[in-house]
C-alpha cells in the first residue's frame, strides 16, 4: 500500500499511531506499507520516518524529499528510509544518475539549518491559521500549514466565483470541496479577503 501523509491534495496529515496501525496490519499479510513523506516538513510530529524498519514497523518504507519544504524544487534527490536488509537490496539495483555535487552541498546545508526550518515552520503555521479562519464564515473548513480544504455546498459557484476575481482554488465538485494554498504575500491575502467579503455580502 501507498499511502502520501500529508496528502498533497487536502494537506491534511493522517496521525502517527494510525499509520503505525495500518503498518502493523499490513505486516500481519506479508505486505508492505510506503509512506510518501514529501510534504512533511512543516508537521515533523506525524512522520513515521523513525520506526521504518523497526520491530514495531519492519514492513514500513518511508521516502522523503527536500523539494517542497526547502524550495529545491526539481533538485532530483530523495531518500528512502527503511530496514537495512531491504536497503542493501535497494542498492544493488541499476544505478540512477549521480547527483551533482552542487545539489549534494545545497541540501546538507539546507538539512543543517535546523533555526530556518523552526522559522519556516512557525511561519507557515500561522498562515494556515489566517487561512483557515479566513474560509471558516463560509464552511467547514479542514487543513493544516501546507493546505486548507473548504467544503460548502455552494463549491462550484464560490469556485467560479473566484476565478472572476483571478483566484486559482482546487475545485472537487463530488465532494463539494475547495482547495487552498496560502497566498504568497499581503496583497494576495487581501485580493483573497475582498473576494471572500464579495461573496459573502447580501
């Protein structure tokens, strides 16, 4: 099974015990349970990445990217976390291209700078607040640092709604849902609150 946490559609993270849990009952089939952690970062409390081949969890592969978190999109380089048995098998696989010593350099340090990841984190914790509570006068809403979902039967018409305004949302009209990303700077929030208000006035 494979399973992204968070999800790159809702942003919302499944917690640590119940991927442990679907890991542990995987294991009891002989099956193994991939965690795609690639959006992890900003909620480092869900990753299962330190029980990946353990006794607790010894069917658990965990993979992990530095692209979105550290803004080294396109930099082709992953890890892959899990027992060692299953790594030395890995390894004897057909080799993937090196890795240019340039990124290499890049993202030992971006790893290293544990105070930017603390900054960057705080940071993106209190735009998911701003947004939640921005959406919240117009339905559930649901989310985490990385994405808000809002869900309102009226979906389609607020979707269409914003794109008059330039708004760009993930539309998924079968669950009556929106997907958010936090605006990049002070004049998107404000184009995003103006919108909201439009929507929302008698």
């Amino acid at each position: 099974m494979l399973l992204a946490n968070p999800s790159p559609l809702t942003g919302i993270p499944y917690p640590r015990d119940v991927v442990l849990d679907a890991a542990q009952q995987l294991n009891k089939r002989g099956a193994w349970l991939i965690v795609d952690e690639s959006l992890v970062d900003p909620v480092p409390g869900f990753s299962v990445a330190a029980l990946a081949g353990t006794a607790a969890a010894p069917k658990l592969v965990v993979l992990r990217s530095p692209s979105a978190f550290f803004g080294l999109a396109g930099a082709p380089l992953a890890f892959i976390i899990a027992a060692g048995d299953l790594l030395a098998r890995i390894g004897k696989l057909p080799a993937v291209p090196d890795i240019a010593h340039p990124v290499r350099a890049v993202t030992r340090l971006a790893l290293a700078d544990t105070n930017w990841q603390a900054t960057a984190r705080a940071r993106l914790g209190a735009a998911g607040q701003r947004l939640q509570a921005l959406l919240a006068p117009c339905g559930e809403v649901a989310g985490s640092p990385l994405a808000s979902v809002l869900k309102t039967p009226d979906a389609t018409e607020l979707h269409a709604h914003l794109a008059r305004h330039g708004i760009v949302a993930g539309h998924c009209p079968a669950a009556s849902t929106l997907h958010f990303g936090a605006p990049h700077d002070e004049h998107a929030w404000q184009r995003l609150a103006a919108a909201l208000a439009d929507w929302k006035a008698p």
